[in-house]
C-alpha cells in the first residue's frame, strides 16, 4: 500500500492542476476524524442514510435481501459501518457472510471487532483493498448484495461512476441486488457546511492527508501555510474540496526524492462530492445490466438508497 500511496502523490503532485486522491484520507488517523465529521451537525449525510437505515429497515430488507437461502453480503468502503449495523441486526437469524472492503485497514479490523462483540452469530470476513482491485475477488458462488452507501460514489465523476458501476455489473449474476446510497441536490446553504464544518474538523481531515505525507513518505509539508477551500458548483450539482498553499513554498518530499513548487494560491484538488437527481442517477447507471427496483428517501428527501437488480 505504502508503493502505491508514493506512486500516486508522485503523479499527483507532478501534474498540473495538482491532485491527491481522497481515498488516501484514510489512515487510522483520518478514520478517527472521519468519525468525528459524521458527527457534526453540519454532516447531514450520515443522519440522512441513519435515518433511512434505522427507520425503513425493513423495506430495505424487502427489496434487496432474497427471502430464503444463503447469500453474501458485501460492503464497498465500509467505514465504522455504523449504519450497517441496523441492517445485520435484523439479519442476525439468517445464514450469510458480511464481507466489508475498505482501503484502511484500521477501519476493517475495528469493524470485525465491533461485529463479532455486538452480533456474534453473524460471521464476518473483511478485506483490506482498493475497490476497483477487490471486484474481482467478488466470487464466491453465492447470491450477492452489495452495498455502496454514504455517497462513495459520488466521490468519482460521472464518466468513472459509469465506468465503475459497469465493472460492478460484471461481477454480479443475475438477481444479485445493490443499494448505492446518494446524496441529493438541494440548497447550497445545506450542502456547503457540511464542507466546511464550524469546528474545522473538516478541514483537519483534510489536511491530515499532508500531514500523512509527512508520517509516511518524509515530506516537509508545513501545515500552516496550506488551508482547506471546499467550493459548489450549483450548476454541476459537484462539491470540490482543495487544499490551498497560502504563500509560494516549495516542499520535499525524501521518499520521492522530489522538491515540489507551489505558487501564492495555488489549489491542490483532493475530492469531488456529487449531488444527484434523478437524471444524474441514471446517467450513472447508463449501459450498465442494472435495474432500478426501489428508492428509499430520509424524511428530509436529502439522501436516497437506490436499490437495484442485475439483470
Ligand atoms: C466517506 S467514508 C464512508 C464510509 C461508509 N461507507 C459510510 O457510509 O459511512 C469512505 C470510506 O471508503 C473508503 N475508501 C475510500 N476510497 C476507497 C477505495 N478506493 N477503495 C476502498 N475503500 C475506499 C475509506 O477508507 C472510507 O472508510
């Protein structure tokens, strides 16, 4: 993982624009604060799909889990899998395996602790890994239901979502289900703090990702002279998150046996954040063997679980 974390700042960081990727937000460091912005009141997301998870339960069962026989359970970034938890408590009496992937370790071994303490008949198997990487490794003769929730999708635009769904059908057999958790266009007023959090731990995740540069690769990132600038686009419906240099700085990073120049203002992109309606929804899902079976909406209608069957 740690070749892979150096092989990708390397090309981040020597492209222009400059980007790093989101998922490498995720060490165990940036679990904890992740933890924290779930929290926040600003971070609808997580109350929205708590919302639909704890109190519709049951038509999430309805339409994705099959009424009688063995399956298996997979959850694509996992997280806490706090909001899971309603769902494998009403599972608990049958016959599958809870299989979560994530790309941090620290999140799959705290997962299968919580799981096998709080709902020990369930039997869990978690992986460590990349999605696009653990897709393949879906096979296991079994039905499958895949869960892709907290709008991790939305983490990718739309040509990639496409491309990514596409992937997902592949490896799924026909009559396999998915719910892919989105979050939806509303207000700007609603969508920009959860962003840019009051207490600014959004903005300390964010920049935990130099800070982990530092820890793991040698780089001598100063903090201070780097903020964290989210922005909306209202047209586009996507969120940006950046990380901003304050002031012409170089930095080295020794594992990469580079020194890289950042000019007064310059923006690092670190994450895009898609909102959807129903037209962008369907664009991801475009040629994709994919058949839309059920929505499920938060009271708010913030947050939408779409539920789909593979063809
Ligand atoms: C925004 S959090 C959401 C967690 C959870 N799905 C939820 O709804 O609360 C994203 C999670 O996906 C994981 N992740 C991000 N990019 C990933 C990737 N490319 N492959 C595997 N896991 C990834 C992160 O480690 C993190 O736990």
């Amino acid at each position: 993982m740690l070749e892979l974390f150096a092989r990708e700042v390397k090309e981040g960081l020597s492209q222009s624009p400059k980007r790093l990727s989101s998922k490498w937000f995720y060490d165990s460091i940036g679990d904890s604060l992740f933890i924290r912005i779930m929290n926040l009141p600003e971070y609808y997301l997580t109350k929205s799909e708590e919302e639909i998870f704890a109190k519709k339960t049951y038509q999430i069962l309805s339409s994705l889990v099959p009424d009688s026989g063995e399956f298996d359970l997979f959850e694509l970034g996992a997280g806490d899998g706090s909001k899971t938890m309603h769902l494998l408590t009403a599972l608990k009496t049958r016959k599958f395996t809870y299989r979560p992937i994530d790309i941090s370790s620290n999140s799959i071994d705290n997962l299968q602790k919580r799981v096998a303490e709080e709902l020990p008949s369930i039997e869990v198997e978690g992986m460590q890994g990349e999605y696009f990487e653990v897709l393949a490794k879906l096979t296991t003769g079994r039905p499958k239901i895949i869960l892709f929730m907290g709008s991790n999708i939305g983490n990718m635009l739309d040509e990639r979502a496409n491309e990514f769904l596409l992937k997902l059908s592949a490896v799924m057999e026909v009559g396999d289900r998915l719910l892919l958790g989105v979050d939806l266009i509303k207000d700007e007023s609603v969508i920009l703090p959860a962003y840019n959090d009051s207490e600014g731990v959004t903005a300390e995740f964010n920049l935990n990702l130099l800070d982990r540069i530092n820890r793991e690769l040698g780089g001598d990132f100063d903090r201070k002279h780097f903020k964290h600038t989210p922005q909306y686009d209202k047209e586009s419906g996507v969120a940006y998150s950046y990380i901003t240099s304050m002031i012409e700085q170089d930095v080295k990073i020794d594992a990469l046996g580079q020194t890289y120049h950042f000019v007064e203002g310059e923006k690092v992109f670190t994450e895009v954040s898609r909102k959807y309606d129903e037209k962008a929804l369907a664009a991801i899902t475009n040629h994709t063997s994919l058949k839309l079976v059920d929505r499920i909406f938060d009271s708010k209608e913030y947050f939408c679980d779409a539920i789909y069957e593979k063809e």
